[in-house]
C-alpha cells in the first residue's frame, strides 16, 4: 500500500468520522442532559440546511446563513419542547415515539414548502493533494469545525452558568429543584440548543450533503446509534464513537466496500452494546 | 360480583370473541376488495399483538418485531413454495415454518439483549440495529432455495396464497379473510392464556420490577427470552400470512416505516391490552386506506405524525386503555379498603406458625459467611477483604456510618454486585459466582432499603407470586399466601392494588413477600427506614422471632432500633470489620464513638 | 372491543367511494408521499395529462377515460393493497402504476392473475416480462449499450463503476462489463454502496486510486447529487469523465451545484430539452397544466407514451377486453411521442425508442450532444418472446440465466 495512498485514507476517514460527530453533537447534547432520544433530529439538521439555503438564495452569504439557521433551529426547537417534550418528561419511549411523529410531521411539511426539487450551493471547489490523490477542502475543514463545535460545548457545559444548571438538573434533580433552579426552563434552554446544533450541522453541512426534505434520515440513524453507544459521557463518548465508528467504517469502505462500510458499522455496535450494555463511557468518572 | 363486575373481568375473551364472530359474519357478506384490505389489517393487529406481548407486559420496547416479521415470511413462503405438494397445503407450511422461525431468531437475539443485561434504551436500540442490518443485507441478498427465488429488492415472487388442503386453488378474499381471523383469533386467545396465567404474572412482574423478581427467585432472563421468543413466534406467524396476503415479499418489509408503525398500532389501541393492537391496526389501516384512496395527493404521513404526537400527549392508554377506564369508574373502588387500614400490628402466634412450618419443609436455618470478600468502584473500595460469619441464633447487625460499606457488602453477598475477590458460602455451600434466583432457591431472602413491591397487582397477587417461585403449585401458594396475609393483618385489603398502600404497609408486604420464600437467611436492608415509632417496635418484635428459626442479618445505622434487637453487631468502616460485639459493649468502645463522631484518631 | 363500531365506520365510508361503473376505466397507482414523489408526481401528472388529452378529443370508443388514483405512500404494502383494490372494487380495464423494481415485482402477479394490461413507466434494470406487462421505460442494457460506447470515445478506454448495491446496480453494473468488452473498453474498478451511504470519501479514494478514465455512476436520487458534489469537490472533474443512466431521472440536476452539474453526461429515453414537434406540443402542455417550476423527467413522458399506447391499441381493438387489448399492442403498434417515434416490440413488451446523450449546462440544465433512433431492448427481445411463448412470466437478470 503506497503511503499517499494510505494518508489520504486517514485523512479522509477522520473527516468522515468529523462529519458524523457534527451531525451528533447536538443529539448528544439533548441525550446527555435530559435523558431525551429526539428521533426529530435529523429532521432539525434539515430545517438549518433549509434555512441557511433560503438565506443564500436570498442574496445573504453563506457563512451569514449559518447564525440564522442556527437561530431559526432553537426558536422551533423551544416551541416543540414547550408543547411536547415538557409533557412527557421522564417517559423516555414516549419521548422517542413523540419526536418520531415530530419527524415524519417535518418531513412532509418540508415537501410542501419546498418541494422535492431544491438547487444546492455547490462546494467549494478547493481541493489539496497528497501525492496522487485529491481531497475535497471543504470536507478536511469539518475536522476543525467539528473540534470547534466540541470544544464549544464542553465549554459551554462547564464554565457557564447555564451549563452547571443544566448538569445539576440532570445529575441532583431534587437538589437542583431545591436550589431554585428552574429544571423546566433549563430544559428548554437545553433542547433548544439541541436543535439549534443540528441546525448549525445542517447548514455547515449543506455544500456536502444537499437539503432535500429525507435529508435527517441518512444521518439521524447513525447519529443516534453513535449517542447510545457513546453512554452517559455524552460529549467525550460521543467523539470517541463517532470516531471509532465513523472512523471505522470509512476506512472499511476504503480498503474493502462500501457495503462493508456500513456491515461495520452497525455489527460494531452491536458488539460494542453487548460489551457495554450501558454504554462504552458507563463506568467512567468524567461528568461530560 | 354483578353482571359488570364478571365483565369486566372476562373483557378480554367476551369482547374479542363477540369481534371475532362479528368478523366472521361480515367477511362472508362484504365486497371482495374490502376483505382482502381488511385481511391485511388483521395481519398488522396480529404483528402488533407480538408487540404488545414483549412491550406492554415484558416492559422492553422491540424494534425489531418487524424483522422477525419477515424473517418469518421470508421462511414461511420458502417453506410454501417447495413444500406446498405435501399435504397439498400450503399454510400447514408457511405458518408453522414462519412461526418456528421467528421464534427461534427472536430468542437467539433475546439470548444477547438480556442476558448482556442491557439498559432499556440500549435493548431498544440494539433491536433497532438488527432491524436495520437486515434491511441493509436483505437488499443485495440473492439465494435460490429449490423453487423459490430470493432476488434482493426484487424479492420473492410467487408465493402462494392460502391453500387449506388437497387443493391447488387458493381461498378467494373471503375465505382468506376468514382463515386469517380464525388465525388471529386462536393466536390472540393462546397470548391471552398464556399472558393471564403464571407465565404472564411473572412477566408482569418482571416489568415492573425485574430486581425483586429474581430476588423472589425467579429466572428473570430466561422469561425475558421466553416472552421475546413467543412474541417472534407470534410475529413469524404475522408474517407468514402476510407471504401468502401479498404473494410477493421484499425487503421493504425491514425498512424503517414499517418498523416504527408498529408501535403506532400498539399505542392507538392500547398499551398492554393485547386486544389493543387490533384495534389499533384497523384504525391505522383504515385511515390510511381512507386518505391514500379518497384524496389522491392527499397528507397521509402528515396526518399519521400527528395523530402519533397527540396520542402519546394525550390518550397514553389508547383507545381500549381509555374504555377500560371508563368501566373501572362503573364499579366499585377495589381500593377502598386501603383507606381504612389500621396499623400493623404482628401476629406472634400465626408468624411462630409460618416459620415453624417453613423450617419442617425447607429444612434448619443456614449460615451465611463471607472470606475476604473484595469489591472496588474505580478507586473506591466498598468491601475490602471482609471475613465474617452469620449464624443463626441472634440477630446480626451490620453498623457503621455512612459509606462504610454495609450495602455494598449486603449487595456483594446477593448477588448485586461482583465480587472482585474473596468467597461467600451459604450453608457451607459456595455461592460466590451463583445468580441471585439460584441463591433465593439456596434458601436466601432479601429485603431491600426501598419496599419492592409489584405495584399494579393486588396485595395477595404480591404475595401469591413469591410463594409459587418456591412452591411451583398454585393451590398451596395461595394457602401460604393467606396465612402471611393473616399474620400481617391485611386481609381486609387483599384485593387492593398494591401501589394504593402507605409506605409503612409496603414495607410490611414487602417483608410478607420475603416470608413466602421461607428463607433460611434473612437479609434486612435498613428495615426501619420510614417506618413510625409503633411500626419500628413491631418491626424488632418481628426480627426477633424471626432469628429463632432463620439467620438474620440487619443493616442498619439507627442505633436505637439495633439496642432493642438484643443482637450481635459487626461495625463497618471504610469497607473493613472494624469492630465487633454487642451494643453495649461498642457503646463503650472510643474508636467506635470516634468514627461515628467524625473524631481524628480513626478516621 | 371497539373493533366492530370503527370496522363498521369505515365499511360505510368506503362504500360511499364507490362509484357508478364506467366504461372505460384506468388504475393509477403512485407515490404522491413519501420519499418517491419526487417521480409518482410526475408520472401521475403525465397520466391526468394524458387521459385529459383523450378525453378532450372525444375519449375512447365514445366514452371519457375515468382514473381511479391512489397514492401508494412509497409503501411497498400499499401497492399490493391498492392493485388489488383497483382490480376487485373499480373494475379497471387497464392499470398504470409504480416506480421502483419491488414495486412492479409486487404488481404483476397480481394483474397476471386478473389479466388485466399493465403498464410500467419507468427506466429500470431490465428483463421483465410476461403477457400483461409492458415497459415504456427504457431497460439498463439499451441505455447502456449507447453509454458506454459513447464514454469511450470521448475519454478513453478505463471505466471505473459506482452502483448502488441491489439489483438496478449490480445489473447494470454487469452491461457496463459486457459493453466495455465490445467497444475495447476495460473495467479497472467497481464500488456497490448502500442505499444508506452519504459519505463518499472512501468510494471517492477508490476511484482516484483505480486511474480511470470516466466513471459510471449510478447511485439513486440525493445519493447521487452527494456523491457528484464531493467527486467535483475534490477537483477530479477535470481528470475523470462522469456519465451516468439515472442522472436526471428525478431532479438530480436541479439539486447538484452547477459546478458540480457541469459537463456532467447523462443518457436517457428522454430530455425536456429534446426538439421535434411533439415534444414541442407535449412540453406546451405539460407548463400550461403543471407550471415551469420543474423540469419534466423520463418517467413522466414514459407514463405518457404508456396511456396513449394503451388507448391506442383500445381503439385498434374496438373494446376494452383485456386479450383484444393485448392483441393490439403486440400488433407492433408505433406512437409519435416527445421522444420521438417509438414502437412496442410485440415479443417482449419493451420500447424501441430513441436514446438521448447530454451533457449538464452550467444552469441546472442539459444540452443534448448526440442522440440514437431506434435502439431496441436487445436483451429483452432475446430473452422474451411473448408471442411465442405466451405463458412465460419470468424476470430475467443477466447473471441468473
């Protein structure tokens, strides 16, 4: 195996597996600090992807459209907590049967608004070359966007007011109540940003995976194996799943098929859930 | 009873019967077309049903009903297809095969999920998982097997329809129609059978608290893949008729929608009903059919994800949970008599009785002992290199403060916890690596800090089911669950459900529970807890007789309560024996005063 | 238990569907929701064009085609549940429905059982074939046998295969090997992905590593759009050639980036961009009913090549009887559609029809670059003959027989 051959295969395989963190973080995030499986994710990355393609086609540029999508994201995001997750607080299957109704809901009502025909922005058309092979930039640019996105919200979770409310809300609830912080508001708060990481996903996402209204499909499945197999250490599980499996199976479509690819994947996680039948972070220390 | 009462009870056969015979009626006089779709949503009540039986009774949320749905009719029309000419049948084949199969591949998967000991959410995604990959696999999977071709997406074509015997012909919509309720109709009164007797009891209990399942000594895993495995066999069977509804199979059968309707049939008609699904898959399909063919264009996944949000919101018990409901507030409040219940107060005579008769049949009191029993958390060492003895005799109480490991050592002598080193024997015999059901059968019981008990059953259910896990007879499992009743002074409150009861009375029914195992060691997890002055006196009186005939050991850090038990005590700190003697004696000891008290020197 | 009152409810609302039986009347089927509609739209806009058409022309041996439709919900269930549906309740003389392979798998052994003429409008993988269906659609081999031919040509012998991993792919996967051999090309590489795949890095590592000179990529709908972005992306557009069969078959070139879509080259039985006077008239049409907010795709002009077909061969046959019908369509009917002439070929039921070769525009748009009358179904006419050997209801795939 020639050695430009095999950097680039790595290279392209640790943006794969960036790219699946980016789509689960926010997942991650909901997961982490509410207990909540929100099966409508994928369907939040495709309402930022939306947005970010509307603000463009609107003249807006590009990076412009990815605060407004993440904006647009959390607004929907909070309004659905309000009026469905509040209620089903605790009722995790609930939760997850409610959010998938949510999904097909958005799914449909994107085929509505936008139809099934939408243009897509293009990459840009920045490529590097090692040796004999070209990477596509803007794919190696998720490897720093999705560290960025990470490094954010481990900050955002440790060193900011919110963030302590929001892991005493879920680690003490009874000693969070008794404190006086306001568990339902943080939950809010957190889902909200929940979806607005997803929106943030779909519209950094959008020059590599066009919107279409079945876009949170193709990602929502891997995204939340990744959160379950990541365990209670979400945002530190969750990039190491994301990685390992990602990662693996990138790398398996690489040297073998890319059916392969996707066999590893889900027989990976299945032995991963057989080892760790909580989660590969269950018996950890680290709170994020 | 009146006439409602008696109806109540027997809902679940009068009210499907009455269904099944209107059915029958109907599919003889309707359109063709009518009954041919109208087939099909009994084959989705059928594949619900599955769902129901391993979700609303076994408590695990299954992804992966639809897999063993078409792993059943993929096996089921292979099985029609080259074996039809035998018999001249081809639904002898196709059901029988679909059913085996599913049920086979069900517990092999069941094998993984529970005895892996998975978290819920995991059982679920793992089921998902296996879902998925079958879908992904089933799309490029070609095989021939004798006449029938499995070609990947295209699928499997020409599967016959349903052929009783002799013939060649398969039945018209009608006739497939009425097979087809007759099928479900005799599969739905088997659940129902199997679901109202012990099995299902002990997989409600499972449920609702699989911990104190296994410690009244059942197997819980291997119900757990009992239950998964006939819930396959029910969906193999779902999917074998579907082969034969739709002559053609492919994987679509494994995708992603069909998985998640499932639950949707289930929710719609009612969680833990059995007869739900039904309902539930006739609503949908109606719709469904309604939109798709009424309004072309029309909204129909819209409307579905809808309807599926404001049913979890706002009708949790569905459409048959809802009517129950609303015939519960017909009749009498079975739980009235939890009002007027005074307090506990033991029966020496019958208790002295009970154990008497539990030391003839189960044999003398055993002793429980631990050497150099090893348990660490990371760098936290709950139980470190603990060697003690319990004999039978006296009480014995564990003391020491908070995280000196006294649970933790309860725990590791259970069975909760692994030990990571050391041995534990009960009546000589090692028990080190045994599973908590068999230890219960060795003679152990176990109380909890919190009371466990099933909280949906009745208080003499509770009681029933921990004495027919050591009796395995019904008849004499009621009587020892009479007596216990007795001795407690609950049988005013027999029939009320057990949740209706106060703390300090789930506690004693909770003990009662562990009585009905007459256990030869007793193991006491802070008792008192939340019990009242009268209720702890009671409590003493009762551990006090107990340790005539059982060994008993108290966990416990209310000093004042361990003084009036006249016991042995073994203090704990920082997972090692610290001290030993009775109270008086440790009273009087610096060190012990030391470390209660936070004091220097030994800490 | 309240199994009786909602069973009872819905019987009477579906009686009340039921209508006054007509003379004429067609079964539609197609995805109007879910994931399909971007092609059960068009192809059931064509139809309602069609049969609107007819109707305003004086209709079918005197009376109005009447269209019993329904929206399968890209749920594979449903079309067994609607076909049977549309057989036993509406009666219908002839049924026009589905698009995807499973789809029409699930399809004909039902009308095979009720003999009724089926019509499948879509490009697809190939080898269909018993007396009640017909295949407007273009076959893998015919689009193929034009495509690769072509490719080489224009960019050098090595071919680099992408395909999605069922049957459309890995069958056409086997022509683009059975072309390459006659036109001297050669296969250096091949990659079947899942359907789940939007990850092309690996897929896009390979090629670059297998040196060829073009590759055909097949992947379906927004798999595809991916897969073009990452390839342009990663600036490999300028040293490898693209073509494909499906590219443009739904909305692909609306979704890809035009720096993506550029130069892109496509093969099919039909571009809205294709000039003759029928088309001229079809496209007129079709904008006056439906807009021009999308482009018109193959599966549409292919349900409407099927509708006028069918009516065809009913007037031909002077009745609606389903063995006159088919008399009349293996009569090697011909038809002036937008794609220009075409003929049903009587042993197989497969279109002789002209193959397009275009090339993606920088504005979402194509431009036609060479174009082949009369390419027939090779594979289908060889494997398939109908009119001798009637009973046949196979589906031949190349690697099977």
């Amino acid at each position: 195996m020639e050695f430009d051959y095999l950097a680039t295969v790595l290279l392209s395989s640790l943006a794969s597996a960036s790219i699946l963190l980016i789509a689960t973080i926010g997942l991650a995030v909901v997961f982490g600090l509410m207990g909540v499986i929100n099966l409508a994710h994928g369907e939040f990355l495709m309402i930022g992807a939306y947005t970010a393609l509307t603000a463009t086609q609107a003249g807006v540029p590009f990076l412009l459209s990815i605060p407004i999508a993440v904006a647009v994201t959390m607004a929907i995001g909070a309004v659905i907590e309000i009026l469905v997750i509040n209620r089903l607080y605790g009722r995790i299957f609930d939760t997850m049967l409610a959010t998938w109704g949510i999904s097909i809901a958005f799914y449909q009502l994107a085929v509505l608004i936008f139809g099934t025909v939408t243009p897509g922005i293009g990459m840009p058309q920045y490529s590097i070359k090692i040796g004999d092979y070209n990477l596509a930039g803007y794919s190696l640019l998720m490897i720093f966007v999705a560290a960025l996105m990470g490094s954010f919200v481990y900050l955002l979770m440790t060193r900011t007011v919110y963030g302590m409310k929001a892991r005493a809300s879920i680690q003490e609830p009874a000693m969070a109540r008794a404190i006086g912080i306001e568990s339902s508001r943080v939950n809010t708060m957190t889902f909200s940003l929940g979806c607005g990481l997803a929106g943030f996903a779909g519209a950094i996402l959008l020059p590599i995976v066009p919107a279409t209204p079945s876009m949170g499909f193709a990602f929502v499945i891997k995204a939340f194996l990744t959160v379950v197999v990541a365990g209670p250490v979400t945002l530190t599980g969750s990039a190491i799943a994301a990685i390992g499996l990602g990662g693996g199976a990138s790398i398996t479509a690489s040297f073998l098929t890319s059916v392969a690819g996707d066999v590893f994947f889900f027989l990976i996680t299945a032995v991963l859930l057989w080892l760790f039948p909580l989660g590969i972070t269950a018996g950890w220390r680290r709170k994020m | 009873m009146n006439m409602l009462q008696v109806l109540n009870e027997k809902a679940g056969l009068v009210f499907p019967a009455i269904s099944i015979l209107t059915g029958l009626a109907l599919a003889n006089s309707i359109d063709p077309y009518l009954a041919y779709v109208a087939t099909s949503w009994v084959i989705f009540g059928l594949l619900g049903l599955s769902l129901d039986i391993v979700w609303g009774r076994g408590g695990f949320l299954s992804l992966a009903q639809t897999a063993f749905y078409g792993l059943g009719g993929y096996f089921g029309s292979v099985a029609a297809i080259n074996l039809s000419f035998v018999f001249g049948s081809s639904v002898i084949w196709s059901l029988s095969v679909g059913m085996i199969s599913g049920a086979l591949i069900a517990g092999a998967l069941g094998l993984i999920i529970f005895y892996a000991r998975m978290g819920p959410l995991q059982s679920t995604i793992l089921s998902y998982t296996f879902t998925l990959l079958l879908w992904s696999v089933s799309q490029s999977f070609k095989i021939r097997l004798g006449d029938a071709v499995i070609g990947g997406d295209n699928g499997m074509s020409g599967i016959p329809g349903i052929v009783l015997a002799g013939g060649t012909e398969a039945l018209d919509p009608k006739g497939a129609l009425t097979f087809t309720i007759l099928v479900a109709g005799a599969a739905y009164f088997v659940t129902y059978k199997v679901m109202t007797g012990t099995f299902g009891r002990v997989i409600d209990c499972v449920r609702l608290d699989i911990q104190k399942t296994e410690l009244l000594g059942y197997d819980v895993r291997r119900y757990q893949v009992l239950n998964f495995a006939f819930s396959g066999g029910i969906a193999g069977l779902a999917g074998a008729l579907f082969g034969a509804w739709s002559n053609y199979l492919n994987p679509s059968i494994f995708s992603v929608q069909e998985a998640l309707l499932v639950p949707i049939y289930v929710l719609v008609g009612g969680l833990g009903t059995l007869a739900g699904p039904f309902v539930g898959a006739i609503a949908i399909g109606g719709l469904s059919f309604w939109l798709g063919g009424g309004a072309v264009g029309g909204q129909t996944t819209l409307i579905l994800g809808i309807v599926l949000v404001l049913l979890v919101l706002f009708l949790k018990n569905g459409v048959l949970g809802a009517l129950r409901q609303g015939m519960a507030r017909l009749l009498p409040d079975p739980n009235e008599a939890s009002r007027n219940a005074g307090a506990v107060s033991i029966e020496t005579g019958d208790l002295e009785g009970i154990l008497q008769a539990a030391e003839e049949k189960e044999g003398p009191a055993k002793a429980l002992s631990s050497a150099g029993l090893l348990k660490k958390f990371g760098g936290v060492v709950p139980v470190n290199d603990v060697t003690l003895s319990f004999e039978p005799g006296k009480p014995h109480s564990l003391i020491g403060p908070n995280g000196a490991g006294k649970s933790s050592f309860l725990k590791t002598c259970v069975g909760l916890y692994k030990p990571d080193g050391g041995h534990v024997t009960l009546g000589g015999e090692p028990i080190t690596n045994a599973t908590i059901y068999s230890r219960v059968h060795t003679g152990m019981g176990v109380k909890n800090q919190k009371p466990q008990v099933f909280s949906e059953l009745k208080v003499r259910d509770n009681l029933w089911i921990a004495a027919f896990s050591r009796l395995r007879d019904k008849r004499q499992a009621h009587d020892v669950a009479t007596t216990i009743l007795d001795m407690l002074g609950l049988t005013e409150q027999a029939d009320v459900t057990a949740s209706a009861l106060s703390h300090g009375q789930q506690q004693w029914l909770d003990i009662g529970m562990v009585l009905c195992l007459a256990p030869r060691v007793v193991l006491l997890d802070e008792p008192a807890a939340g019990m009242t002055n009268e209720e702890t006196r009671e409590l003493a009186k009762l551990v006090r007789i107990l340790a005539r005939f059982t060994t008993v050991i108290v966990v416990e850090h209310d000093m004042e309560f361990v003084r009036t038990l006249q016991g042995h005590v073994t203090v704990l700190h920082q997972g090692e024996v610290f001290a030993d003697g009775d109270i008086d004696q440790l009273r009087a000891d610096e060190r012990v005063l030391d470390i209660y008290l936070g004091r220097r020197e030994h800490v | 238990m309240k199994t009786r009152a909602i069973k009872i409810g819905l019987l009477a609302s579906v009686c009340l569907v039921t209508g006054v039986q007509a003379e004429v009347k067609i079964g539609a089927i197609y995805d109007l929701t879910g994931g399909l509609n971007i092609y059960g739209i068009q192809q059931n806009n064509a139809l309602k064009l069609a049969v609107d058409n007819i109707n305003s022309n004086g209709g079918l041996l005197g009376e109005q085609i009447q269209v019993v439709g329904y929206d399968a919900q890209s749920e594979l269930s449903k079309y067994t549940q609607y076909v049977n549906t549309a057989i036993l309740r509406d009666k219908i003389d002839a049924l026009f429905a589905g698009l995807t392979s499973s789809s029409r798998e699930a399809i004909r052994p039902i009308v095979r059982k009720a003999n009724i003429p089926y019509f499948y409008a879509s490009l697809y993988e190939g080898g269909a074939c018993d007396k009640q269906t017909f295949v407007t659609g273009t076959s893998a081999s015919q689009q193929l046998s034009v495509l690769i031919e072509w490719g080489i040509r224009k960019y050098g012998p090595k071919i680099y295969i992408m395909a999605p991993d069922y049957n459309f792919g890995t069958i056409s996967a086997h022509w683009v090997h059975e072309f390459a051999n006659q036109s001297g090309g050669e296969v250096v590489g091949e990659d079947f992905l899942a359907l789940t795949v939007t990850d092309y890095a690996p897929t896009i590592q390979k090629i670059q590593a297998a040196k060829p000179d073009f590759v055909v990529a097949l992947p379906v709908g927004a798999n595809q759009t991916g897969f073009l972005e990452q390839f342009a992306a990663a600036g490999l557009k300028e040293k490898i050639g693209v073509v494909s069969t499906n590219y443009g078959s739904g909305n692909q070139q609306v979704v890809v980036s035009p720096a993506a879509g550029k130069e892109l080259i496509a093969s099919q039985g039909y571009f809205q961009q294709v000039e003759n006077p029928a088309n001229a008239k079809f496209v007129e049409m079709w904008q006056a009913a439906y807009g021009d907010d999308t482009p018109i795709v193959s599966g549409a002009v292919d349900t409407w090549n099927a509708v006028n077909l069918w009516a065809q061969a009913v007037s031909q046959a002077g009745t609606t009887d389903a063995d006159e019908v088919i008399k009349a369509l293996e009569s090697g009917m011909t038809f002036d559609s937008p794609t220009g002439p075409v003929q049903l070929s009587p042993g197989s039921h497969h279109l002789i029809q002209t193959i397009f070769v275009a090339e993606g525009d920088d504005n979402h748009g194509f431009k036609i670059v060479d174009e082949f009358v009369g390419i027939k179904p090779t594979y289908e006419d060889q494997k398939c003959d109908l009119i001798e050997n009637p009973d046949l209801a196979k589906h031949f795939t190349p690697d099977q027989n």
